[in-house]
C-alpha cells in the first residue's frame, strides 16, 4: 500500500472522501496515497504528473478546475501551486452512482 506524504490544511472528511489544500512544490513528489485522487486548482500553474511506472504527463491547471491524478505522483513544474486534493477511501473509488445508459 502507497503511503500518503500529504502536508496541508484538512477541509473535509467523513468514511468516503478526505480533502485537502496543499501547495505542490517543485522540488519534492508528492503522494498522494493508494486509490484514486482528483486534484482542483486554487490558481493557475503546471503539474507534473508520475505514474507508478515512470511515465509521465504535464498538467496546465486552472483555477476551479478537476483533474484526475489516480495513483500518480506529482510535483509542480515551474512554481509551487495551490491545489485542493480529494482521496476517495471508498474501495471502488467511484464518485457517481451508476446510471443506465439509454
């Protein structure tokens, strides 16, 4: 199991979602724990997303803005930035029940 090295200001959490703000900074990974994990933009800025298996993805992040991260790592690019984190602990990590498709 991934352990979370997630620094910031605890805004919510009950049994299925932990959200936090934090600033992402350059010079460190941060992760963000096993499941899935959203990150939203405080302000504008780049991320820079690792996956488990070194592949990796730059983010342009805006403000008010959902980005799916999983179980990536991530830094920022350029400057620190503030995010919003949200963790599912929910086992299957879903965010919207299921809907039938017509």
């Amino acid at each position: 199991m991934k352990k979370s090295n997630l620094k910031g200001e605890l805004q919510f959490e009950n049994d299925q979602v932990c959200v936090w703000k934090t600033l992402v900074q350059d010079d460190e990974l941060l992760t963000l724990g096993q499941g899935s994990q959203i990150v939203v933009g405080v302000q504008s800025g780049q991320i820079q997303k690792l996956s488990p298996q070194g592949e990796s993805q730059v983010l342009h992040i805006e403000p008010h803005q959902a980005y799916w991260i999983g179980d990536h790592q991530i830094r920022s690019c350029q400057r620190p930035i503030e995010v919003m984190v949200i963790e599912m602990k929910s086992p299957r990590d879903r965010l919207l029940p299921s809907m039938p498709i017509d």
